[in-house]
C-alpha cells in the first residue's frame, strides 16, 4: 500500500537522505551514482538478494544485448550500471545469463561497498509531511527521498484476455529443457516470446508463435519497438524455422482448458489446439503499479515525471528502471535507463546542497542524459 499523509514523525528517529528500493540493475547503478554525486547517508532495500530477479530467469535465457570490455576511451559495456566496471570483463561472456548477471550485480555492490539491506521487503511508502516513512516487516526508516528501482520481472502481466490464468508465464519458467511436451503454443513474439520458441526448437518441440503485430518485421531501429538483431539472427537458425510457425497479426481472444488439452482462439476466430499449457509471453505489469498513488499517470499507465525522473505530484519521489518513460522515449533497457542514474543522483545531492562534481565525469561514458532534445533519431539504411 502506497499514500501520501499528513501526520506527526517521531521526533526522535533517524532520517537517511535517500533509500532506494530495488537491488537490481537499476538500484544498484543509481546507488553507485549516489555515492559519486556524495551521497552517504542513504540505504538500499532489497527484499531477497542482489539481482534476485536476474538470477530467476529460465536458465537458457541470456541478454540480448552484447557485452563488450569497458575501454579507455568513453565506450562503456551495454550491460554496465556503472562506470569502471563491465560484466563482459568480470564474466568473460558476450551474453550474460540471467545468474551470471546476478553475480556480476552483487560484485559491483560489494567493490563499492553499498549500504544494501538484503531480505528487506517494502511493506508501504507514505509520503508524511516533507519526508517519507518507509515500512519493512522489521523497521521503520524514514527519508527525505525515495527512489523506487524495483523493476519488473516479479510483476508480469497475467490477465490480457480470457482463459490467460490457463498460461504460464515465461517468467515462471525455470527452464525450457524441463518442459513436458513436444508441441506449444507461445502467446506474444517480442523478445520473451522469440525467445521461449528458439529454446524449445533447440529441444526439438514444435512451436506456433502468435503476435498481435509483427515485431520481427518491424522496420523501427529502436529495439524497444522491433525486436533485437540477437534475436532476428537466432530466428534464422535451421532449426527455428523447421520447427517455429509464425503467426503475425494475429492477436488471441481467449484460451480454455480442458482435461488434458487446450484451445487458443484468435480474434478472427480460428482456433489452436495444443496439449500443453500455452506460454504467455505478454510483458510485464512492473512494480511501478504499486506506487502509483504517488505518480500521476500518463495516458500509456506510466509515471508521469519531470526533467529529473521525480514525480509530479510526489516531491521527492524518483523513478529509475525499465518503467522510466518522456514523451515518446522508452528507457526500457540497461543502457537507455542508466543515462537518468546521475540525473536523479544530481538532482537528490542538489537538495542536499552537494555539488556532485564527480558526477560530471559520466557524460563522457554516455551515463548522463539531461537533455531529451537528442533522443529519437531513426537509424536508416542508404
């Protein structure tokens, strides 16, 4: 639960100058930027471990962006949250599995020795006065800012259309070599999707592929929109397309469940046998929902925010992760949203009358993104 209150503090408790809820890539980069913009006094709150939803991925899954060593230079790994270290380096991998990804997360955390709070659940943010009150299962902290970085993957979307509670979500699988089957129905062919399908063809099963659009056709660059060159290439693979069928435009009307079989049905109204629980590959709700009361909405159900990422109507508030959204810009990957980490860092240490200096250092690693005038340019072919 979620609120903004007016009411009496303890005069007496402690008050940190910021705690971050998430400790993921984006708490964790933000955290790192804290302490550069001079920031001491603060706390991350993690309420299992660090990277615990990296580590939750299916276990075949690995990032569709490319990792490549930090150089002298200002061009920083994709999959770097901080500046001076890249998991290409410390992992010696071009595409991170999930797990491996936690490990170089809680790495990072410990060379900078983070004040992380692990097993430390968020139970409520209430807004009292000119602070915030921040309740644990143990504790009460209060704070004069709140950055909320608790990402996504724990909140995925279950409830599209009718029958979606007979799916499994992708995120529920730990991996696609366990599955029972030989035939399955994959709903939604962005990243999640094409990715379920080319770990279950590599295991020889079948596999019909549905979208409501067609992401693997889409002519945008921005691979927020279309899908990544990591994934297109794998769709290329013999395998994929012997044992892949793609349905584009084709959006699902509802699932139902019978015994022991399934029926998908399109809106067009054909429909899909199968005898496996079809795999919902839909997205994610995002943790952004539980604070909501602290966000005016924009019209696509995203926080609304200002220059600096900090809420509308919530002073104090901020908002870092794959949920950061301005205008038509979406900062739904790594290395889109950790160019707003020192943007809040600077933002937070200036109401804290710090000078964050240092911070000034990232603009040459493309870590610090304060002027959304340049985003959106499309990359065409001549």
């Amino acid at each position: 639960m979620i609120k903004a209150v007016a009411e009496t503090q303890d005069a007496g408790q402690h008050t940190l100058d910021v705690v971050v809820v998430g400790g993921g890539a984006a708490g964790i980069g933000v955290a790192v930027a804290l302490m550069h913009a001079g920031v001491k006094n603060f706390a991350v709150l993690e309420r299992d471990t660090v990277g615990a939803s990296f580590a939750a991925w299916p276990a075949e899954t690995r990032f569709i962006t490319p990792s490549f060593p930090t150089n002298s230079i200002g061009m920083l790994d994709l999959n770097s949250i901080a500046v001076g270290v890249s998991p290409a380096f410390s992992l010696e991998v071009e595409h991170p599995t999930g797990e491996e990804y936690a490990s170089h997360l809680r790495g990072v955390a410990q060379f900078f020795e983070l004040p992380v709070r692990e097993s430390t659940d968020v139970l409520r943010v209430t807004k009292v006065g000119e602070d915030f009150r921040v309740d644990t299962p143990t504790e009460t902290l209060r704070a004069k800012h709140v950055i909320w970085a608790a990402g996504e993957f724990q909140y995925p979307r279950l409830n599209g259309f009718p029958g979606s509670e007979f799916c499994r979500h992708t995120a529920t699988i730990a991996s696609y070599e366990d599955l029972d089957g030989d035939d399955f129905i994959v709903i939604g062919g962005y990243e999640s999707g094409v990715d379920a399908a080319y770990h279950l063809a590599c295991c020889d099963k079948r596999v019909r592929l549905f979208d409501k659009a067609c992401p693997w056709k889409d002519e945008s660059s921005d691979p927020s929109i279309a899908l990544s060159t990591y994934s297109l290439e794998r769709m290329r693979e013999d395998w994929f397309e012997q044992l892949v069928e793609l349905f584009p435009h084709t959006p699902i009307a509802s699932v139902k469940k019978y015994d022991d079989s399934y029926e998908v049905k399109a809106l067009d109204g054909r429909w899909f046998p199968t005898s496996t629980p079809p795999l919902l590959a839909g997205g994610f709700e995002g943790s952004h929902q539980l604070v909501a009361d602290l966000f005016k909405q924009r019209d696509d159900g995203f926080p609304k925010l200002n220059e600096n990422d900090e809420s509308t109507v919530t002073p104090g508030l901020f908002l870092c992760g794959p949920a950061v959204r301005h205008d038509n810009h979406v900062f739904c990957f790594i290395y889109k949203y950790r160019q707003r980490f020192a943007v809040v860092a600077k933002a937070i240490a200036t109401s804290l009358g710090l000078p964050a200096e240092e911070l000034e250092s990232y603009r040459k690693w493309g870590m610090y993104l304060d002027d959304l005038s340049c985003c959106g340019e499309e990359c065409v072919s001549c």
